[in-house]
C-alpha cells in the first residue's frame, strides 16, 4: 500500500504543478477515504499535505481544519513521529486562528511547547519552540494580554540565542520592540528594546544583513514609528530614506526577474521546435543554463528550505517567495505584512514627511501611488466597489482590515494637502471617499469615525464655517480614547470658536481650552504642546495680555520649526507674532517676521495664510504710513481675494458642501458585528501598526475687520492604530 500512496502523492504533485489543485486535493483524499486502511504514518502525511493545498490555495480553512484534527488524533498513539506533530500542530494553530477559536489555539500551541520542552535539546527542536513561541505571542496580542506576550517573545529570544542564530534573535527583538510600541507604558523598556534591536542588527555580517529584506523593513518602520510617536521628526527622516532606497532597489531587482524570466520563456519556446538545428539548440541551451542560473540567484531566499511549512503566516498564503518579505527562517518564516503593504506603508511614512514640508508634487504621486497598491490587493480579496462587511470571507477579514486602514490614511493625508493648497473641491472628494469606505466597513474602519469627524471640522473650518467646524471637533474628541486626540480637538474647537469672534463663543473656547493647557505635561509628544500653544496663545490675545501671548507663541514657534518641521504650522505661528508684533508697535519686526511668512505661505500655495499675512502688512504700512508699499501690497491682496472667494464658490456650490459641514453625526449599519470585531478591533500584533502623523494647522479666511485675530484651521491629528 505504501508504493498506492506514493503514486497518488506524485500524481499530486503533477497536479499542484500545473494548477490544477482540485485534482490533486481528490488524489489525496483518495488515501484518506480508502476502505483499505493505510499505515497511520501515510494517513498523518497526507492530510497533512490535504491542509496544505487547501491553506495556500484556497479559503476553504474549515476543510483543512478538518483534516488537521484527524492527524492530530492519529499522532496521539503514535510514538515519536515529533517533526509531524510540530507540523501538524503549527498549521492547526493557524486554521484556528483564521476562523477565530483563539482558547483551541492557545490550548494547541500550549500542547506544541509542552512538547517541545519534553524533546531532545537539538537545534530543530529550539527552532520549532521559536515558532510555537512566536504564534503563542500573537494570541496573546490578540487578548490583550501584552505582558505574556513579550514573556512568549523572551523565551524564543532565549531559544535563539542557544542555537546562536543571530538572524531570528532579530525576529524576537524586533516583535519585543513592536509589543512595547502598542502597549506604550514605560518609555525606559522601550528605550532598552530599541537598543537592543540596533545591538544586534549590528552584530550581524553586513552581507548578511542585505539578504534580509524583511528584517530590514520591519526594524526600521518600527524605529520610525517610535520616532514619529514622540515627534522626533530629524531622527526618523533617515530612516525614511533607507526604507525608501531599500523599496527602489527591490522593485528595480523585481523588474530584472520579470525580464530574465520573459527572455527564459520566449528561448524554452525556441527550444521546442523539433526542427531547430544542432548547434542553434546548443547554444540555446546554453543560454537557459545561464539565465536559470541567474534567476535562482536573484529569487532565492536567504530563508529558503524545502522543509519550509506552507502557508507559513497568518492570512499570508497564495503568494509568490519573491513577494513575502521573510522575517525569520524555517518552520517559522514569520512575514509581519505582505510586501505590498509595506510599500504602501513606505509610501504612506513618505506623504507624512513631505507634507508639512510643502513637498506636495511628491506627496501626490506617493498617494496615488500607495492608492493603486491597496485598492489592487482589495480586488484579490473580493472587495469591488459594492462590496461590504457582509461580503466578506472570514479569512479575509484580517488583511482586508490591514489594507483598509491604510487607504484610510492615504484619503487623509489628501484631504489634507487639498485643504493647505485651498483645493476644496478635491479635498471634498476625497473626504467623501472616506466616508463611503467607513459606511461599507464600518466595524473593521471604526478608528477611523473619530478621524472622519475631525476632518469635517477641518473642511468646515477651512471654508469659512466656524460653528460647524467646532460642532465636529467636539464630536471627535468624544469619538475616541486618546487623549492627545481628544486635545487636540478642543484646541481645534478653541480656535474655531475664536473665529466665530462673540462673547459667549469666546468663553466656549476658554472652557475647552484652560483645562486642557493646566495639564498639557501629561500628553505624549509635541504636536499637542504646539497645537495648545496655538490656542492659549490666541486666548492671551483675546485678553490683551499681549506679553504672555507672545511668549506662549514664541515657545510653539521654537516646537513647530525645530522638532516638527511642519511649514504651514511656521507661517500660521509667524503671521500671528507679526500681528502682535504690530500690536505691541514693534514694526521692524513685525516686517521681518510677515515677510518671512509670506514667503512659506507662497510656497504651500496657502491663500488664506497669504491674504491674512497682507492683511496684517496693509495695517502695518498704514501705521508707517508707507502708501506705495500700501497700494501694493492691497492689490495683490484683493487678488488672492478675488482668487479664494472663486474656490469658496466652487467648493459651495457643490453638492457634498452641505452634508459635510451639517451638524448631522455618522450614522451607520452595523454589519455582522460579532464575526468583524476580533478581527477589528482583537487584531494580532502584525497588524497592529501605531502610525502618529504631524500637525499641520491651516489659516482662517479672510475678514472685513483687518484688526480680527484670524484662525487656524487643522491638518493633522493624534495617533491611531492600523
């Protein structure tokens, strides 16, 4: 009977080979429902092989679940056999995770390391300890229990070491690290896992290290989120330059394979003919030889292993090794994100760089750029234009979540550009773009409805609608848990009330803004001290307390252009020190400072900031009573007039304006929300990326009253999670 199953095996085989999976599935269940009964051994195998097909090719989980079980129950009398067993219990592990049964899991990977630890101390035995280690860690991350997670990482951190395998001691720092991250309670452990991280990426032979793509990206977008979070924004500039130089060089190799392998196609083509002469197809087949030979060097991995588990990682299957970024080696092959997504992600870091930086050109062609990679990976996961929550199959629903959120980010960061460059109408469309995107995932997207609102306050405020600007800020801040979130959108609400410019608007600002400013010490990084410098500041001026204004905004000032670089936020601090500047009848600087805001305000093609800087120069000519400079600087003032009220127009005159200014709360369905909530809001610790943006706060329109303190209106937010 053993010859009968080898046949069937290698009929499979063929079958797989030529993608016709469902015959080959048949090839082997043929064995498993024989009436002649096969040695227990040959029965184990090729369900195992059953659950493999099904996993890598298929979303039939339940089906290779079954059959996993089945081997499970079958190893149980069987002595020894622990390859199989590990093997058997990894990928059961996996199956339990993509339907969702987490204590079964748990109960598994428990049963997998008990049996690890009673096994021999071999160097297989430790490797596969790292992988029941590292799958146990994502559970945990899934319940929350983030203590016992960083424990599960420690103990395959120790296995590594053991086996003195620098490359997955990397795997296990860099996921200690990324723990440390979400669960952001003691800054000194995190300090210490970062160090670690660079320690030993270090130690590793620089050769080496360029092997490691996947090691690369996942170390450096976790050094860069950590410096995002606390505002770092010089230090993690670097890091943005080696992802992106690392991204280029991948896709320039990925083209070179697509070459290689189209001239390797069209010369086996060539080979084929029956005709050829004998000394044409021997050269010809030199020339396979040699392109073979240079593809297997280009597309190996430095993981590669015929005994490599397929799928290796959670919601990872059905792709190619040349499109997984690989983070550890067999059994584990652990991937955070698919390749795909990380090169949205690196457009993403990009966006977020160039933007307060007024680099908009490349901001655009990222965002499209990070647009067209997600929504093509929508459409593998069946998520068309019509698609919803309802429509989507359970194993899907964690990396649909991952992709999701990142085109959620992407629309965000356009609104925003769109909003700084005065483009209302566009920023209409995109922010109307996330809206739709929550309304059909509205559990999976709901982070996201806090963000939403904030940006409406952010349209509302940016054409003018001062009362309906601060109605949505408000209902931000109560839309979310965190606390510089909810900061900075009263700070936001403060100074829209500020533009409304009545007494009982006036004390509404002064109750959102004096006890968030009492304890401002208490929030995570600089972009809330900026963005409540900016507030208190504008409060100060309201109360003719000119003096401590001015070095309230001094201090902001120093934030926004030495630790944020964000260049809108500069102008807006600039413009209004220049005003108080004239208040206080210091007009030599009052003239520097204008100008030097004028010219970044030209620069982002910000309007509103340019007619109020000109708005303040007119007063300050008239003061100095330099009429030419006035009559100069006035025309061009009523020109970017004349220029902002025609977009004003437009922008009102669309049929989105009304819905997205209304102060009309979302209002959605909730799909199946029991099935979509762990993979929501439970996701493992891959998916749970923590990616801070940069405050770009914007100007107020323009005013009949010169003297009126104009405003600024928001581009950025707190943090989220994807």
């Amino acid at each position: 009977m053993e010859a009968v199953a080898e046949g069937l095996w290698g009929l499979a085989d063929r079958h797989e080979k030529s993608g016709e999976i469902g015959k080959a599935v048949k090839c082997l269940e043929a064995i498993c429902q024989s009436h002649v009964s096969f040695l227990p051994i040959i029965e184990v195998k090729t369900r195992l092989r059953v659950a493999t097909l099904l996993l890598k090719h298929t979303h039939n989980v339940n089906h290779a679940k079954n059959h996993l079980e089945r081997s499970q129950l079958l190893l149980k009398t069987t002595p020894s056999c622990f390859e199989l067993k590990c093997r058997t219990f990894s990928l059961l592990s996996q199956c339990y995770h993509l339907v969702g049964a987490i204590p079964p899991q748990k109960n598994i990977l428990f049963k997998a390391l008990e049996l690890c630890a009673s096994a021999s101390q071999e160097v297989a035995v430790k490797l596969w300890s790292c992988n029941f280690n590292s799958q146990l860690a994502n559970v945990l991350i899934i319940e929350g229990d983030y203590l016992s997670s960083i424990s599960a990482l420690q103990a395959g951190y120790v296995s590594a070491t053991e086996i003195s395998y620098p490359d997955l001691q990397m795997f296990f720092s860099t996921s200690i690290l990324h723990v440390h991250l979400m669960q952001w309670e003691d800054e000194n452990l995190i300090a210490q896992a970062i160090n670690q991280c660079n320690v030993i990426w270090e130690s590793i032979d620089p050769n080496r290290r360029g092997q490691l793509l996947g090691l690369l990206f996942y170390n450096e977008l976790l050094h860069m989120f950590y410096r995002l979070r606390i505002c770092d924004y010089k230090n993690a500039s670097q890091h943005v330059d080696k992802l992106d130089a690392a991204m280029k060089a991948d896709l320039q190799k990925m083209q070179q394979v697509q070459q290689l392998t189209s001239e390797l196609n069209a010369l086996n083509q060539s080979l084929s003919r029956p005709d050829l002469p004998s000394r044409e197809r021997s050269a010809l087949s030199g020339r396979q030889a040699h392109l073979q030979e240079r593809l297997k060097r280009m597309t190996e991995s430095s993981f590669t292993s015929k005994d490599s588990l397929e799928p290796a990682y959670f919601g990872n299957e059905r792709r190619a090794l040349g499109d997984k970024l690989v983070l550890a080696p067999p059994p584990i092959d652990g991937e955070w994100l698919p390749k795909s997504a990380v090169y949205a992600l690196v457009d993403l870091m990009a966006v977020i760089f160039g933007r307060p930086k007024g680099l908009f050109k490349d901001c655009a062609k990222r965002i499209q750029s990070g647009k067209q990679i997600i929504q093509d990976e929508l459409v593998k996961l069946g998520i068309t234009d019509s698609a919803t929550e309802v429509d989507l199959k359970h194993s899907a629903i964690w990396m649909a979540g991952v992709y999701l959120m990142l085109l959620m980010q992407f629309l965000e960061n356009k609104v925003a550009v769109e909003l700084t460059r005065s483009e209302f109408v566009e920023a209409q469309e995109a922010l109307m773009q996330m809206k739709s995107w929550f309304f059909r995932f509205p559990t999976i997207l709901q982070a996201s409805e806090s963000i939403i609102e904030m940006l409406r306050g952010q349209y509302a405020h940016s054409v003018g609608c001062y009362s309906e600007a601060a109605f949505h800020y408000v209902e931000a801040a109560k839309l979310t848990v965190s606390k510089p979130m909810q900061a900075m959108c009263h700070a936001y609400a403060a100074v829209s009330y500020f533009c409304i410019g009545d007494a009982e608007s006036s004390s509404q600002a002064l109750d959102l803004i004096g006890p968030i400013y009492q304890m401002n010490d208490s929030f995570i990084g600089v972009r809330e001290e900026a963005g409540l410098h900016f507030a208190y500041g504008l409060l100060l001026m309201r109360q003719q307390d000119f003096q401590d204004a001015r070095n309230r905004l001094a201090k902001g000032l120093q934030i926004a252009h030495n630790q944020m670089g964000n260049l809108q936020l500069v102008s807006q601090y600039l413009t209004i020190l220049g005003n108080l500047a004239l208040a206080l009848h210091d007009t030599v600087q009052a003239r520097e400072i204008l100008r030097s805001s004028l010219t970044l305000a030209k620069k982002l093609s910000d309007i509103p900031t340019q007619i109020w800087v000109l708005s303040v120069l007119t007063a300050l000519y008239q003061q100095l009573g330099e009429k030419g400079n006035e009559m100069e600087n006035d025309e061009y003032r009523k020109k970017k007039l004349d220029e902002l009220e025609k977009r004003l127009a437009d922008a009102y005159s669309s049929i989105h304006h009304i819905e997205l200014i209304d102060k009309v709360k979302l209002e959605v369905l909730q799909f199946h929300e029991a099935d979509i909530l762990r993979a929501a809001a439970g996701q493992s610790m891959t998916v749970n990326l923590d990616i801070p943006e940069s405050i770009g706060l914007s100007t107020p329109l323009p005013h009949p009253s010169s003297a009126r303190l104009f405003d600024l209106d928001i581009g950025r937010r707190g943090k989220k999670k994807v």
